[in-house]
C-alpha cells in the first residue's frame, strides 16, 4: 500500500485514509487503482466488520480526482477511457465491499471524492461539509453507474440540478436532500461516527451482511424473491446468529454475536 492511502483498525473496525492532506486529499489515479485491491484484502479478513473511509485531516474527504494529472492521464480519449474505467471499478470495489461502509465527510467533498463517498452504504457528515458533483465544469460526462446512485438518494429533478450546475451544497442542504444520512457538529463527527460503526459489530453480521446485499439488489431493480433472496433469507435459520439472538431474547440478556 502507498503512503497515499492509509490502514488502521481498532477492534472490527477499519479505517481507510484518503492521505493527501496537503491537496485537501485530491484523488489520484494510482490511489484509484489500489483500492479495488485494499478493499478485497478488507473483505477477506473475517476479523473485520466494518469499514470507515475518511480523508487526512480536517480539511476535506476528498477535494475530487487530482485534475492537476489529467493532462498526463486523461489527455486524449484512449487513456480517459482507461482513466474512466479504474475509476468506476474502485467505485464499484467500494459499492461490493460485503461489509458495510461508512464514508466519514468532514470539509470538502467534491466530483470524484463525491463519487467515492455514493459509493459507501452511508455518509456521516459535519456543518462544515460541502459537497458537489462537477462534470459541468470540465466539459465531462458521469458515468451511468454514478449518475444512478445519485438519482437513488436524491430523485431524477435534484439529480439534474447537482450534475447540471456543478453548484457546490452546504451540509444543512446536503443532508435534506439525502447525500448525507447524518449530520453532527464538526467536533462530534468522529465520535459518533465510531460509535455507530461499532454499533454494527455488535449485530448479527449474517443480518447486516443480508440487508446490503438485498438493498442493493432492489436498488439495482429486482421486485420479486427469486432463489438467491429466499435462499439468504432461509439459511439465517441455520446460523449461529439466529441461535444466539433467541437464546438471548429468551434468557432477557443481550446477544453476543461473533
């Protein structure tokens, strides 16, 4: 891993650092690229139940991709194909992630960094986000898979508006209109962040786990059980889990899932 992106956990939690604090964390293409390989490793340990993404410093999650490489990396139409698609795979590596991930917003959360961000299964974030989609202002043109996510959490009209106008929102604004699921005051974001996060450790992980892949299923335009959901939803009879949370309610005590 590169000193660009960092590693931590404590106890089931992971953090992963967008680590380029003094480019307010702009997101370049090698950063991109790993990801899809950090988030496997990150899904293959079964130590870890939760995943936090957040960006170095106070300053911002993610200013957006580092334009300042684009004449080197997406200068012409072949390498921004290329460009383009190491990008929606990290999204998509992101999206996939068996865990559930929570994208911590503090500052500046613009274009690519807002993309990323969509991508987490929630967004936690301060009175001093801001946040904006910007492929008005580069002559650009959003990915369907991105432009989905976004119609998913705000409706098509506010969808146009944001990629129209590539106008910048205010954390007040971001959170009516649904990009970000929580909203603290800048010195209580990171706390209740965590809280939360390890919160989900304390559940059933097969019920966590479950309730994305289904989400995500219905998100994606599924209406209708087939084998997969009635198959999930069967085999939770069969778990650990489901012991021990009868057992628990049972006995009046809390559960204690592995």
């Amino acid at each position: 891993m590169t000193d660009q992106l960092l590693l931590s956990r404590s106890g089931a939690v992971a953090t992963l650092t967008l680590n380029r604090p003094e480019r307010h964390n702009a997101i370049t293409l090698d950063m991109f690229r790993e990801l899809p390989t950090v988030l496997a490793e990150l899904d293959a340990d079964d130590t870890l139940k939760v995943v936090v993404l957040r960006g170095a410093g106070r300053r911002a999650f993610a200013s957006g991709a580092d334009i300042a490489e684009f004449e080197e990396v997406r200068g012409d139409a072949a390498s921004a194909r290329v460009y383009n698609d190491d990008v929606a795979v990290a999204e998509q590596a992101l999206r996939d992630l068996t865990k559930p991930t929570i994208a911590m917003i503090h500052g500046y959360c613009i274009g690519g960094g807002c993309g990323l961000a969509l991508a987490a299964d929630l967004r936690f974030g301060d009175t001093r986000t801001r946040m904006a989609i910007t492929p008005a202002k580069l002559g650009l043109v959003y990915s369907l898979d991105s432009t989905r996510r976004l119609v998913d959490l705000v409706g098509p009209s506010r969808a146009k508006w944001i990629l129209m106008s590539g106008e910048q929102m205010d954390a007040h604004e971001a959170h009516r209109l649904g990009l970000l699921d929580d909203l603290q005051p800048v010195e209580n974001l990171e706390a209740h962040t965590y809280d939360f996060a390890r919160l989900l450790t304390t559940r059933a992980q097969y019920s966590v786990r479950a309730a994305k892949q289904i989400v995500n299923r219905i998100v994606a335009g599924q209406i209708a059980e087939d084998e997969f959901t009635t198959d999930l939803r069967n085999s939770s009879f069969d778990t650990a889990d489901y012991a021990e949370g009868v057992r628990a309610f049972l006995d009046k005590r809390e559960p204690h899932f592995d």
